[in-house]
C-alpha cells in the first residue's frame, strides 16, 4: 500500500489559501485534481473528470473555454452523470488560523 505524505499537509497549504489576500495583497487561486489515476476509485473519477474537461476546452473554438474552476465545476455538473459534484469556494479558516 502506497501513502503519499502530502495527503495529510494540506491542513496549512488551506489556512495559507484562505489569508493568501490578507498576508499578501493579491488574490490567489488553488486548483485540485486527482493523482495517481487507477490506484483507488476516486483517481479513476479523477483522471476521467480531468481528461474529459481537458478534451471539451481542446475542442472549444472561440468560446467556452473551461479556464476557472467554477468553470470546470459547471461543465462537470452538466456533462458528467453518476458523479454528485460539489463547489468548495473557501474553508472557514478559523479552524485552522491560529489568531482566531
């Protein structure tokens, strides 16, 4: 059984997401997508999400370009059956910020 250590990092990779603005003046984004296709389920759903959104952008001409990850969020939701997909816009940091 392979366990990759960063799976259990990200506890402060979202607390520095969320005061990414507040520290730093800029606005910052964070894309998740599986790894590892084919080791679990959720790689296998994963890879397929990601090569289906990757091929539908590819084929867009001059519009509908899935660039944000609202974006993929819609396409996904529209296109995907037998998935339920869920849109985090940002964990309530003060579970993880140690001022709160």
């Amino acid at each position: 059984m392979e366990l990759a250590a960063s799976q259990y990092k990200n506890c402060k990779n979202f607390t520095n997401l969320c005061f990414h603005k507040e520290d730093f003046e800029l606005d910052a984004e964070w894309h998740f997508f599986a790894t590892s296709h084919g080791k679990s389920p959720c790689d296998g759903i994963g890879g397929t999400v990601k090569r289906l959104a990757t091929r539908a952008s590819l084929q867009a001409t001059t519009s509908g370009h899935i660039l944000t990850p609202m974006q993929l969020y819609d396409f996904a939701v529209k296109n995907i059956t037998g998935i339920d997909f869920v849109y985090i816009h940002c964990i309530h940091s003060s579970l993880f910020h140690p001022s709160f």
